[in-house]
C-alpha cells in the first residue's frame, strides 16, 4: 500500500502541480507565471502501469466544488495543470478511465458558477479533467487521498458591481431617479468630482436640452427646451437653486460653484413644487452639508493662460451630534483670451476673483433640523471679449484698455424643517443682494468714440412654507405650500460715454444714460397631490395661484458732461408705471409602472412668464409687455436593467407657448422693446448610463429641439419672422462621457459634448454651425485621499460663437467659447 500523501499544490495561476509520491518535503509554489511555465510534471511512479481511474465523486462545497477521481487502492496518479479561456485543465498522465459510464464523464451546470465539469482521455494511458467556469477560470488545489486524486475548487470570484442607485429630491422628497414622472437629469458628487464641474456652463455640458453661451463672466446667455433668457428684460424662464436660495439674471449667474455635493435639472415647468415658478425647468445645485465628522478637501490647479484655481472646504462638528459647521469656497486667477494688439498684446477679458461659503447645522432633537447659510462672490474681470465678426479670433484692435467688468453678491438663508410621522414641515427664509458693472469698447476701433457703460444691482427677498407628508407615505402623498417675493432691481446705469473723437460724428464728449428701479411683488399658492391607485398606476394633480405686480419707478434718461458743467435731461421720463398679472398653473401626471424596472408617464403643465414693465424703454408705448403662458405635453418612458447596472431614459415633449416675449433690438442695436409671438416648441431628451464592469462609466445624453416662430411680424420693423428658429436654442445638443477607474488608481476620462446649428437673433441673420468639444483627464489617485491629474478642455481648439448682435455704424459685435485649454490638477481629502 501506498502510503497516504497531505501534499498539496494551488493552481490560482497557469501551473503544473506535481505530485512526489515517496517524499514528505512540501515544494513552494511559483511565484511567477513564468516559473509555473518552466516546470514540468515528475514522474516518480514506481509502477510501469497506468492507474485505473474507477469512479468520480462532484461534491458541493461553501466555494465550489470537490472532484474526487477514485482509484483502486488509492494509487497515486501523476497531474499537471494548464488553463485555456475559463477553463482549468489538469492533466493526468499514467490513469485510464474504467468508468460504469465508459470512457468519458460529463456533468453541466454541476454547482453555481461551473459550467461544467468533463473527463475525457486523449490517449490511451492519459485522462484529462476539464472544469469550466462561468465567469472565469475555477481556482484551488489539488492533492492526493486515501480515495485517489482530489480536485478542490472555488467559483470564479467576479468583482462585483454595487447596484448604484441615484437619489434626488426633485419632488421634493428622497426618491430614486427612475422614480420620478419628470425629465431629469442627476449629477452625482462623484461625476462632479471626476468632472470637474464648477459653474452653470459646466452643468449644461452634461445635460441635454441645456446649453450656456458665456464668452465671460459680463452675460451668461442659457437656454432649457428652447426657451432661452434672450429676453433678460423680464424674468428668467429657468428657475435656479442654489441651497433653496433663487438666483437670477443673465449679469448674475457667471460665479463660480465649488464644493457642490449634486445637481438636479429638471426640465418642463415646475410650478406646484417650487416657491419661485419656472416655465422652462429647475437647475437646482445642492452643496456639500456639514456632518458630525471632521473632514477637508481641496483642490489647486494650474494650467494655461496662467490659470490658478485653488479650492477649499473643511467642516465637522462643533457640539457632536447636535451643532456642526462647514467652510468652502475657492479663488481663481487667469490672463485672457483675448489680445489687443493695438495695446501691445494687452490680454482685456482677464478673470480675477472668488466665492465664500458658511453653514450651519444645528439638530436640537431628530424632528428638528435649522440651517443658516451664508454666502459671497467678488469677481474683478476685464471688460467683455467684443470684436467685430469675420476679424481674427482672440484678437482686437481697440484704443480703450480701462474696461472692466465687477459682479459682487452676497446671500444668507435660513433653513427650518420639522418632521413626525404625520407630517413634515419647511421654512426657507433668504435674501440674495447682487452687483454688477462694466464698462467695454463699443466701437470696436482704434479711435475714441464711445465706450458702453452698465450698472445693475438686485435685491431679492424671498420666504417659502411647505407642509407635506411624510417619507414613509406610499399610497397617497401630498404637498401645500406658499411663496413671497419681494424684488428690488434697479439700473444704475445703460448707456455710452463719447469720447473726444466722437465729435467728429456730432456728438457732445460725455455720458449719455438711462436709469431706472423696478419694485416686483410675487405671490403664490401650490399644491400637489398623488394617489397610487393601483400597485402600477398613480395619478398626480397640482395646482398653483401665482400674483405678479411689478412697477417701473424713476426711470430717466440723462446727459453727464465730459466738461463738469450740469447734468440734463435727454429723453423721456416715466415714474409709477404698473403691470399686475396673475394666473392659475394646473398640473397633471399619470405613470404607469410596468415593472419595478420600467416606468411609464404622461403629464400635462402649464407654463407661465408673468407681464411686466420695460427698464430700458424709452417711449410710453415700450413701458409694458403682457404674459406668456404655454401648455407643456410631454410622454416618458425609464427603465433599468441588471440591477441598475444599465439605465435609459426617454422623454417627448411639445410646448405651445402664447404670447412668447420676445426682446427686440431698436435702431441702434440695443434691446429697448418687447413684444409678443406665438410659438410652438417640439423636441425629446434621451440618456443612457452603464456600468458594464467595476471601474468603467459610460454616460451619454442627447437633445433635441424644433423651437419656431408662428405666424408672427415684427412689429416695429415689419420683418416677417414666421418659421424661425427662437435665439439661442440649438437643435440638438449631446454629450458623451467614458471614464475608468482602475484598481492600481489611475483614473482616464473622456468627454464629448456638443451641440447643433444655433441662432443668435430672431431674425436668425447671425449663426454658429455644430462642433463638439472634445475634453480629457488622466491621473493617479494613491488612495481615496490624494490624487493628480492632467486635464485638457476643448482639446482641438475648435473655434465656436458664443454671441453676436448687429449694431448699425460698427459692425456686428461677436464674442467667442474658451479656446483649447489644459493644465494640472492636485486633489487632497481627509
């Protein structure tokens, strides 16, 4: 009898596992594949005989599986392994099969995660054991027993994908994304991060139907389903967040956003939810909170046109598990894009400046919540990037080097939530003060004929109630709430300074403005209620009273003297001008769930934009304009698969709008008068994330958008406009983001995102074609805490409008998107 032997061999990698019958010395595995490889099996078999291989035992096991080849008497038999695809291969060379079965043994699907286990002999005194994996190649060892040769295997370990599930409160309460009968785009904190998404602009890039114009910091031009804020007389159609506070106007939205946790824009009107109406959709940034840990972060980069972006944020508890703080904000630094070579290569659209961010948190007890946030912005620019169209990109020929372009802002909210199980209460108190302005070249030339020169400051003050149910409410779920709006905005100044050449041209060397304060009253009432009357099917009904007077107050055109001598009246004035408009904004859903996977919805909303009264008109009959209003129909459909490792969603919208208020450029090219069109809006928004593995990230997004004019003329000039396409609504936008983070820390990204033709004026006489930008980063993260990274932005520097308005004596004024820009990037958190 052969003595038993405990020697046994790991086949995790391609080996060859040898057997010693007469030796109790255990040999140490390769290390290396390359070691395995150049071993070869030994033979150290006394008998001349091959071993008869009697029966086969499959035994389940916790990992696996246990093949056990029973032989007469135990006998040693001779292995050696190999691998081909998921299969693992030991080949046994001195065996025979005398199986009852015959000569060949097959088992499918023997446990979890085996495909199938097979032995077979290739010749006559050989036999090979063949175990197939699912997912991968089966790993264990093998050794000999007193009952033959055992095979003790595990299933292939497959990295296993975390089913990701993105949580928004775009109804107002915590609900998965696929949940929501709404047209909604989710960016997470990491895709933020990985991102790098600072602003409104970057916000956009990763959103279909939502596209910013900003060649600076001076106007950000936007627009949501085609409705854009070209029209920035009147209120914006989009309605942003930022922590609960509404920020607004086109002077105002070019800060900077760092430390933001995650973004929800919601596209359609949102009415019966949110204290402040939108007609055209939600952006709403939610930043990172304080919590009862210690924690920091921040981030320095540096890359061209001597661009500096430092970023901080540092919060944690101050009294644990009752009062907790956070700290964040960031500065920036860069040249500008943009050369003046009459100047000797002076650089005129620099950027300079920062933000500031404080919160607190306090929880007295577990149903009370209270927050005070406070805010600043404090940007010092250069002066607008004008030029003339078809002249060299990035570069002028101008006399005026004192432009510049300031915006400061200031804001401070209190938050207070109350929750039990019957109900859950919120107040959201905020007041958000805004400055903005410039002075920039306005005859795009080497002589000094006139300059434009822009105050505006706003003053807003808002108050928000919300009684609703509460989270664990399934079957019936309800919302009332209130809104109170107080608007203060007042132009301090819109007009042109002459220069001394302009004398030449009949003008008095001075400045000729026009100011004026507009008071706006906002109330309103709204509600929301959904009833799930079936597992499958919930219908939703909202409804919401909103009140809008606004009134036009010491609005006066005025001449300065470049002399000294007395100031004096150069047009009309007008004082105690009033336009009140109110409107009821129904809102129905019906969704359908097919499965727990497969959503389907429909809903009806109304839209509104309320009347109201012109700050830079300059005769009675400009004074006011009437309210827009619009039917938004749209169908959805969302669905996941493979434990939300795969997720699409599809939304079909059309938009009948009365009464659109379109702004109208007057003889000189600057927007004094408004007007009303009707319009129809048709269009879709598709998106698809995957996660086909762990690491690997695939994002895409696509808009489309058929935003025309109908049957509408141009009341000052005559032009017909029928048929065109609305300002600043391109026909299709997408975006495209691949990324992967692998195990060893490097993380890669790719991003394409672009958008279709794109008009820049009613008239559509000014267009920008498609392009896309292509944007990259790699880098090396050494743990969760410290990371480096090279990135690169519009990387082929594809040259693209960001604006261009005809002004009549000098051209068409035309401004431009960032060229190719790249840098460095350093990333730290504990």
């Amino acid at each position: 009898m052969y003595s038993s032997l405990a020697i046994s061999v790991f086949v995790a990698l391609p080996a060859k596992a040898d057997l010693v019958q007469e030796s109790n010395e255990i040999y140490s595995p390769a290390s290396s594949i390359e070691e395995w490889l150049s071993q070869s099996p030994t033979n150290n078999s006394e008998s001349p005989f091959p071993v008869q291989i009697i029966g086969v035992q499959l035994n389940s096991t916790a990992d696996g599986i246990e093949i056990i080849l029973e032989t007469a008497g135990g006998d040693v038999l001779e292995s050696s392994t190999s691998i081909e695809g998921n299969s693992l291969i030991v080949n046994i060379s001195n065996a025979q099969l005398q199986l009852p079965e015959g000569e060949e043994f097959r088992q499918e699907n023997p446990v979890e995660g085996i495909t199938s286990v097979i032995l077979n002999t290739p010749d006559a005194n050989s036999v090979q054991v063949i175990v197939t994996g699912v997912e991968g190649i089966p790993t264990g060892e093998v050794f000999q027993s007193q009952q033959g040769l055992t095979i003790s295997l595990s299933t292939p370990k497959v990295e296993e994908i975390e089913e990701f599930e993105i949580i928004v409160t775009a109804e107002k309460q915590p609900e998965s994304l696929q949940d929501v009968p709404i047209s909604v785009t989710a960016i997470t904190q990491q895709e933020i991060e990985d991102s790098d998404i600072t602003s409104f602009s970057d916000i956009a890039g990763n959103t279909p139907n939502f596209s910013t114009f900003s060649p600076s910091r001076n106007f950000v031009f936007y627009s949501v389903r085609g409705l854009s804020n070209f029209n920035f007389i009147n209120r914006d159609p989009v309605a942003f967040f930022v922590d609960d506070v509404p920020y607004d106007y086109i002077g105002f939205l070019g800060i900077d956003l760092p430390d933001i946790e995650r973004v929800e824009v919601l596209r359609g009107p949102q009415s019966t939810l949110y204290g402040r109406n939108a007609q055209a959709g939600v952006v709403n940034i939610i930043t990172r909170k304080p919590t009862n840990n210690f924690e920091f972060n921040n981030s320095v980069s540096y890359g061209n046109f001597d661009d500096l972006d430092v970023r901080a944020g540092i919060g944690g508890p101050l009294v644990a598990d009752k009062l907790f703080f956070r700290l964040s904000g960031n500065f920036e630094t860069r040249d500008g894009y943009t050369e003046n070579i009459f100047l000797d290569d002076e650089d005129i659209d620099f950027q300079s400046g920062g933000t500031g961010r404080v919160q607190l948190l306090w929880t007295p007890s577990e149903a009370w919540e209270i927050s005070l946030n406070g805010s600043f912005d404090d940007y010092r620019d250069g002066p607008p990037p004008f030029d003339d169209l078809g002249t060299e990109v990035f570069e002028v020929e101008q006399d005026f080097d004192d432009g510049f372009n300031n915006l400061n802002s200031n804001t401070q909210s209190l938050r207070i939530s109350y929750k039990n199980p019957d109900v859950r209460f919120t107040s959201i108190t905020a007041r958000r003060f805004s400055d903005q302005e410039f002075e920039a070249e306005a005859d795009l030339s080497t002589s000094d004929f006139f300059t434009q020169v822009f105050a505006v400051d706003s003053t807003v003050f808002t108050q928000e109630i919300r009684l609703q149910s509460p989270e664990e409410a399934e079957r019936f779920q309800w919302l009332l709430g209130g809104y109170f709006e107080s608007r203060d905005f007042n132009l301090g100044s819109n007009g042109f300074r002459n220069g001394a050449d302009s004398v030449a041209f009949g003008f008095t060397p001075g400045l000729s403005q026009r100011s004026s304060e507009v008071d706006e009253t906002t109330f309103a009432g709204f509600a929301q209620a959904s009833y799930q009357v079936t597992k499958a099917l919930t219908l939703t009904a909202g409804l919401r009273y909103e009140n809008v007077d606004s009134t036009l107050n010491d609005s006066e055109s005025t001449f300065f003297p470049a002399d000294g001598s007395p100031s004096f009246a150069n047009g009309e004035s007008f004082d105690d001008i009033e336009q009140e408009g109110d409107e009821l904004l129904p809102r129905f859903i019906l969704e359908y769930r097919f499965s727990p996977n497969i959503l389907m919805y429909g809903s009806a909303s109304r839209g509104y934009r309320p009347p109201g009264v012109n700050f830079n008109a300059s005769s009675e009959d400009l004074l006011t304009f009437e309210e827009e209003t619009s039917w938004n129909f749209e169908v959805g459909f969302k669905s996941s698969w493979l434990e939300n490792r795969i997720t699409t969603n599809l939304s079909i919208f059309h938009n009948p709008i009365d009464n659109y208020q379109v702004a109208l450029p007057d003889e000189t090219g600057f927007f004094q008068e408004v007007a009303n069109a009707d319009v129809v809006i048709t269009g879709l928004e598709a998106e698809v994330r995957a996660t086909p593995f762990k690491g690997l990230d695939i994002i895409a997004g696509f808009g489309f958008v058929d935003a025309e004019f109908k049957d509408f003329i141009n009341p000052f000039t005559g032009d017909d406009f029928d048929g065109n396409t609305l300002a600043y609504s391109p026909d299709f936008t997408y975006n495209l983001a691949i990324q992967y983070r692998a195990p060893i820390g490097i993380l890669v990204r790719v991003e394409l995102q672009g958008m279709g033709t794109t008009f820049f004026d009613d008239a559509n006489e000014f267009e920008q074609g498609p392009f896309a930008l292509l944007n990259a980063r790699i880098g090396y993260e050494f743990t969760d805490n410290y990371g480096i990274y090279l990135f690169g932005n519009n990387i082929t520097d594809v040259e693209h409008l960001a604006s261009a308005a005809a002004f009549p004596g000098f051209g068409t004024f035309a401004t431009f998107g960032p060229p190719a820009t790249y840098g460095v990037q350093v990333r730290t958190r504990f």
